[in-house]
C-alpha cells in the first residue's frame, strides 16, 4: 500500500470505553487503504493512552487548539487520502461502511459528500422518540435532490458518517469556528456552494445515544442555535433582498421569527390554516390564511410547520400555486 485512499478523522475527549470499540470498527474496515487519525482533543480519561499502537495505519496526534473544530481541521491537515471521512469515538462503524461510501462516490462522480443511513442505539433499553424521528427521517434522506430540498428543515447527514472529497472540503475552507455545529455549518456552506451531497443505501453506521454525548450537551448544538444557523444561511441566499412569510403562527414559527430577526432579516407577516390565528397578530406581524398566497408572490414563504405530514402539503399547496421551490418557497421546519 503506498498511501492511504480514505483519511479517517476522529477527535476524541474522555470517550472512555466506547473508543477501542470505534476505532476497532474502523480498522477492520474491508477498505485496507484506511490511515485514521484520531486527534486527542485534551482528553484526561485515559482512553486514548490505553489505545493499542500496532497497527501502523492508526496514528494519534494531540490537538494544538482547543473544542471540536480546531481538533478536525488539525486532523485534516494532516490526512493524506483522497477522501476525508469522519467517526466519532462513541459510535461504531459497519465493516463495509468506507467501502461501500468511497465506491458510491467514484460512481457518482457528481456527489460530492457522502453521507450514509444509521441506526441509533443506547446502551440499554430504545434510543429516546426524538431520535427515532430523527432517524426516520434521515434515513429517509438518499438522493442530492431530498436532501437539497430539506437542507432547512434539519442537518442531513449525521457527521460520522460523512465522507467527502478532499478536494471538496479544502474548497469549503474546512470546518469554521461559529456559534453553531460545526458539521451543519460545512453542509450549509456546501449546499450554498452547490455540491450534491447524497447517501447509498443501508445502514452503515450505528450511532450511539448517551447523556454525555456531545450533540445532547453542547451549547453549539441547542435548537436555538440550529434556527440560528438556518437563519444565518437563508438571510444570504433565498431572503437576500427578499422579505420572509412564515408559513406557521405556532412556536416553531415563532422561533424562527426570532431567529431572522437576530439577522437582520425581514419578516411580512405569518401563515396558518388556524381560524384562531387567521387574522390576529403573531410577533406584532399579520397572520394570514393561504388564500392570501393566491395573489402574492413578493416574499419567500418559509414553511416553519413540524406536524407529522405538514411540510408535503404545504409544500404541494405551493406547487399548485406555481410557487417554485428554492426560489419562492423553502421547507424550514
């Protein structure tokens, strides 16, 4: 082998027992042309002294930086495959999974980021509602198309299961420090960039819920700070020069309100098919019925309505009406 084909990295503090497990899984990978850099970000556990050295393919680095983002741009600095993949020190990985990724990649020379279906575990008992949702619909995410048209509505593609171009991500400029995750931040630049990003199909990876996992625990990772992005990104692509109606008068709207508020950009007004909201005022702005759409079409109309089922009505409503998708209306919820 003279080099590697697929740089692992994977930032690890206090993983405790889970890290021989993730590392194991991805050093049996049937994909050989494996080097995995796990970057130990601080960590006091012990877990990353414990990790046995004899395979050559793994090499462990102490991060310069301190946090998450500063110990994946070191790793990938470092890396010296074609692909960059990402794992995470609690999880683990399906031993065909870079295979499977990288050989859907080199067929699709059009995709540019892999990401790939999961299945969410504990260590005891079923994974919390919110996560089956979650992997309901990710999993339901496959093709550049889905998930360009719901890059709004949630992150897309759990990060350790990404794997991308090196090529592609030395262009995005690498991960960004932001008050915000750090992997919806890159889906975001990338979708802005216009890089498909798309999944094969079938479980390869299996992602571990626990309390202490970072995306329960971080600041980064809160729901306020997940609107906040969506605002950030939407204010300088679909709104640019463009005031916003949120189609849903109920908190969910009502947050990302707040959040395009935060900024800077403009609201008209709110939609909803509540005969209590119809009429009344949400935020100091107008709420209409639909009807209203029918002779609209100045603003970008935000679907910001979580209901099981919500978005592909409205969405169908305002297709009917000629709406075009991306353009004059966005799924945001």
């Amino acid at each position: 082998m003279t080099g590697p084909l697929v740089s692992v990295v994977l930032p690890a503090r206090d993983c405790g027992a889970y890290l021989d497990a993730a590392v194991a899984s991805i050093l049996g990978q049937t994909e050989r042309r494996v080097e995995l850099i796990v970057v130990d970000d601080h960590s006091r556990d012990g877990s990353i002294a414990g990790l046995s050295r004899e395979d050559p393919r793994l090499r462990v680095v102490a991060s310069p930086g301190e946090g998450i983002v500063d110990a994946l741009n070191y790793g990938a600095a470092l890396a010296r495959g074609r692909y960059l993949a990402r794992m995470d020190g609690d999880d683990l990985s399906h031993p065909q999974r870079l295979e499977r990724q990288i050989a859907f990649l080199e067929a699709r020379p059009d995709v540019g980021i892999s990401g790939a279906q999961v299945q969410v575990f504990t260590n005891r008992g079923s994974p919390r509602s919110g996560y089956r949702r979650y992997q309901r619909w990710l999993n339901g995410l496959t093709t550049a198309e889905d998930i360009h048209r719901q890059m709004f509505v949630e992150s897309p593609i759990p990060h350790p299961t990404a794997v991308l171009r090196m090529a592609v991500f030395r262009d995005l400029g690498g991960y960004r420090g932001c008050p915000w995750a750090e992997d919806y931040d890159l889906w975001l630049r990338a979708h802005r960039a216009g890089v498909a990003m798309a999944k094969p199909r079938g479980t390869l990876l299996y992602w571990r819920d626990h309390p202490q996992r970072l995306s329960r625990c971080g600041e980064p990772y809160s729901q306020w700070q997940f609107v906040l992005a969506k605002a950030h990104y939407l204010a300088a692509g679909p709104l640019r020069g463009h005031r916003a109606l949120i189609w849903g008068a109920s908190r969910v709207g009502a947050r990302l309100h707040d959040a395009l508020a935060a900024v800077g950009a403009e609201v008209a007004g709110f939609i909803d098919v509540d005969p209590r909201q119809i009429g009344g005022c949400k935020r100091g702005l107008p709420v209409y019925g639909p009807d209203y759409l029918e002779g609209c079409g100045a603003e970008v109309v935000l679907a910001a309505v979580g209901a099981p089922g919500a978005r592909e009505e409205i969405r169908g409503y305002l297709l009917a009406l000629g709406y075009q998708e991306g353009r004059d209306f966005v799924l945001a919820a």
